[in-house]
C-alpha cells in the first residue's frame, strides 16, 4: 500500500496540510483520522473545516456521533464513532459516505466493516512535544491523486 508522510512542528503546519487538503475534496470523499490523545485529530478537522470556508467552531463530536456543518464550500460531516455500542450496529453511515459532503471518522477502525473501501486512512503520530508525524494512506486512485498533490505541495513549500 502506497503511504504518504508529513512531518509537522507546530500546530499551524498540522492545519495547513489539512486546509491543503480541503481544497481537493470532493462531495462523498471520506476521510479517517486516528491518533493518540493530544496528537492532533481536532487541529487537523478543525484546518479542514476553515478551509471549507466553515465559519462555525468546530470541536470534538463526543455526544452525538456526527455532527453536520454545512456553511462551507461542502458540507463536512465529523463522526466520532468512538461510542458506538455494536461495531455492525448501522446508524445510517452509508448516506453521508455517498452523500453531498465529505465525511471525517474518528476511531474509524471500529466500524471497520462499513466503510467504503475507496477512502483516505489518515493517522498522526505524537513524536515529541510540538512534533507530528502525519501518515495518509490513499485506497482508490482519486485519493492517490490527492495525496501526490498534497506532497509536491509541502516539497515546493
Ligand atoms: N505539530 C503539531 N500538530 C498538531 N498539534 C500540535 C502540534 N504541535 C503541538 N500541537 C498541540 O497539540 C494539541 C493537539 O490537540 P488536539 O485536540 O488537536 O488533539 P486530538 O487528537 O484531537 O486529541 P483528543 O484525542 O483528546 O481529542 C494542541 O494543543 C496543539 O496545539
Ligand atoms: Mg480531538
């Protein structure tokens, strides 16, 4: 599998790869996002989300699973599936992967089984204090696209 990797030092880098990002999403892209506590999974949605041009804050969906923002160029789904009770439990997932937005899933891996297989796997890595380490995996050629982009972008830079 193909792997793309960033290297960021400060919390601005972060949310600029992610802004670079939403500038090549397109509606129905779903994107996971994993990492450790602390390591940066809310500064990247929340650089995805201004890039999208969403003026609402955007912070963590603890108690609702999903929430919608749909002032932006796209509209942006932010799932936190961290508690959902049955891994098959289907609450609906499938429409805002097909849907008219782009979908960001915390704790992806636990509804594995009902992600679409065409998809952008993302995972930040706490290296030290202000170091981080993002890792995306593309499935499917549009995300493979993006993430080339995405790194002739950050080499030029
Ligand atoms: N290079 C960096 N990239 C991202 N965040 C960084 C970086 N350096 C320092 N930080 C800081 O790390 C913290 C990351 O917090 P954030 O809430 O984004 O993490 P999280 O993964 O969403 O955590 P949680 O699991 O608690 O929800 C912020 O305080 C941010 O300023
Ligand atoms: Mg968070």
């Amino acid at each position: 599998m193909e792997q793309f990797e960033f290297i960021t030092k400060t919390a601005e880098e972060t949310s600029a790869i992610a802004s670079s990002l939403s500038k090549k999403v397109i509606a129905s892209d779903v994107i996971t996002l994993e990492g450790d506590l602390g390591a940066g999974k809310t500064t990247f949605t929340k650089g995805l989300a201004k890039g999208l041009g969403i003026k609402r804050n955007v912070n963590s969906p603890t108690f609702t699973i999903i929430k919608e923002y749909k002032d932006g160029r796209l509209p942006l789904y932010h799932m936190d599936v961290y508690r959902v009770e049955d891994e098959g439990e289907d609450l609906g997932f499938d429409e805002y992967f097909h849907g008219d937005g782009i979908t960001v899933v915390e704790w992806a891996h636990l509804i594995n089984d009902q992600l679409p297989s065409e998809r952008l796997d993302i995972k930040i890595y706490y290296e030290d204090e202000t170091t981080r380490k993002i890792t995306m995996t593309p499935y499917g050629s549009h995300y493979v696209e993006i993430c080339k982009e995405l790194i002739n972008e950050s080499i030029s830079n």
